[in-house]
C-alpha cells in the first residue's frame, strides 16, 4: 500500500506541469550553426530524442528532406503554405535531459537569407508559430496519452489483483462457514457417542452377568 501511494505522489509531482498552458516565445538561440532568431516551446513529459521523433514525424505534412547534424533536425526545403509559398529550411533541437517532466524545444525557420521572426516577417511568424503551438500541443497530449494509457492499464491490474483478493476472502468465510457447520456437527456428535458408550458399558456389565450365571451353571454340572 506505501508503495502505490508513494508511486501516486510521484505521477503527481511528474505531472503537475502538464496543467500548464503552452506559450510560445521568441528568442536567440544557438541553433542552424550560429546565433538565429528562434521560437522556443516547453514540452512536457517526453524525453529529448521522443521530441525530436515527435518532430521528425509532424514536418512529414510539410515535404522537405529531413536529416539529422549537430545535434539537431534539419528540414531542407520544406513547403509550408502558411508561411508562405517558397520553400524553408527549418531547424529544431530539443534542450533537456532525459527522466526531467519538461524540456525546451527550440525551431528556427530559414527563409532564406533570413530567419524568421516577429519584427521582419508579421505573417509568416504566425504561421510559424502556429506550427511550434500544433507541434507542442500534439506532442505534450501524445505523451500525457501514453502515461494515461499505461497507467490505465496498472489500475487494472490493480484492480484485477483486488477481484482476486475478494474472492479468496468469500472462499476463505466460505469454508470456516463450512468448517463451522463440521465443528458443531462433530461436538453434537461426540455427545451422542458418550452416551451411546455409557449404554454400551450398561449392555456389557449386564451381558458379563449374564454370561456369568451361565458359566456357574455349566459349572454346577457334575
């Protein structure tokens, strides 16, 4: 029981930040081998490769070859309509270490000579902050839903193990009921035995006498 109630804390404590709401923020990182305007989103639950997995997968909608350098994904030439019809490179790293209930994740999109940010570029910000949201949202809730699911499956087991211990105690009260029912007839029994051998014991001294009188007869014969 201390177990399961120290494990309940912990999921809790693991957890508690998921409540929050994700924000996108715009920042200088060291990302595309240089300094570059970027957007940065916390992403909570899932490890540093999970995210970058994550981000592999969610950039499939938006074309563009997708590698791996430095430490980061790289998105060559990909199509995204809501930034615009010529193609960008596109850039993303998780920060973090492995086992943390959050980590950073950080997306840089190159136009092309420029990468994009609030100041220059208004309406492909949007889109590309839109993007960073749908991907942190998406993944976050993924992640939550894989704990959910895991968890679930540990309540039943619980749960399980509980029907289990239910029914050994039924077939526990079961048998002292039947033992119960045993014991008492075994003592009215042993009663009816006693008195059953005090008769016994009466027939036999009576018989002895009988037996008695008849060998002294047998014996009187001459």
């Amino acid at each position: 029981m201390k177990r399961i109630y120290t494990f309940a804390i912990a999921l809790t404590v693991g957890f508690s930040a998921s409540a929050q709401k994700i924000k996108v923020s715009e920042s200088v990182e060291n990302i595309g081998g240089a300094s570059h305007n970027a957007l940065a989103v916390t992403l909570y639950g899932v490890s540093p490769s999970d995210a970058e997995d994550a981000f592999r997968s969610f950039m499939k909608t938006y074309d563009g070859k997708r590698s791996s350098k430095n430490g980061e994904i790289f998105i060559d030439h990909a199509t995204i309509k809501e930034m615009g019809n010529n193609s960008i490179d596109v850039y993303g790293k998780a920060i973090g270490k492995k086992g943390n209930p959050e980590i950073k994740f950080i997306v840089a999109f190159d136009l092309g000579g420029a990468y994009c940010n609030s100041g220059q570029h208004k309406d492909q910000y949007k889109g590309a902050e839109k993007i960073v949201k749908d991907f942190a949202l998406k993944t976050t809730k993924d992640a939550i839903a894989e704990k959910l699911k895991a968890e679930q499956k540990v309540e039943s087991k619980l749960e399980d193990d509980q029907k289990g211990l239910e029914k050994d105690n039924k077939n526990l009260n079961d048998d002292i009921e039947n033992y119960t029912t045993k014991i008492k007839k075994a003592e009215d029994d042993i009663v009816k035995n006693k008195l059953e051998q005090e008769k016994k014991k009466a027939a036999i001294e009576a018989q002895k006498k009988v037996v008695a009188d008849i060998d002294k007869k047998l014996k009187a014969v001459e």
